[in-house]
C-alpha cells in the first residue's frame, strides 16, 4: 500500500469519528434551540475523533474495534458537547432583562 492510500484511509476515519462526534452537538443544538452551544462546536468533533482514536491504539483493530470506534467517537462527542455548553454557561455574562 502507497503513502498516499494509507493518507487517505487514516483521514477518512478521522472523518467518521469527527462525523459521530457531530451526532451529539446536532441533537443538543436542536434541545436547546442553538442557545449556548456555540464554543461546544468545535469541541464535539474534536472530542470525537480523540476517543475513536484511542480504541484502535489500545489494541482492537479489526471489524469489532472500527464499530467499537464508532461508539466510543459519539461517547467523546457527547462528553465534549456537555463540556462546551458547560463551559459557556460559565463564561457568558448574565443575560440582562426579564
């Protein structure tokens, strides 16, 4: 196998991985009505894509260790989504008014 396959096989599980770390910011965005869930965006993906990693490095690497992957990418998602709107209601200034 070239460079450049095994380039594009490693980007588009990363791509899966950021993708199943997306699924858990949507429905939260959805729950909330887009509110306080902005600095959560980039985090999901990224939290995503550092728990699907750890599955393969920590030994399964066959077919059960990709769907395991898969799973373990939404788990870092949703982790990273709670950490995010966590962290922004934190941060943001009390809202004024009512």
């Amino acid at each position: 196998m070239t460079l450049e396959v095994r380039l594009a096989f490693l980007l588009f599980f990363f791509l899966l991985w950021g993708m199943g770390g997306l699924l858990p910011w949507t429905v939260a965005a959805v729950w909330r009505r887009g509110r306080g869930v902005v600095l959560a965006l980039p985090l999901a993906p990224t939290g995503g894509m550092g728990v699907g990693v750890l599955t393969p490095l920590l030994g399964a690497d066959d077919g059960r260790g990709f769907l395991v992957s898969l799973a373990a990418s939404v788990m870092g998602g949703a982790l990273a989504t709670a950490a995010g709107i966590w962290l922004e209601a934190h941060l943001a200034p009390p809202p004024r008014g009512r």
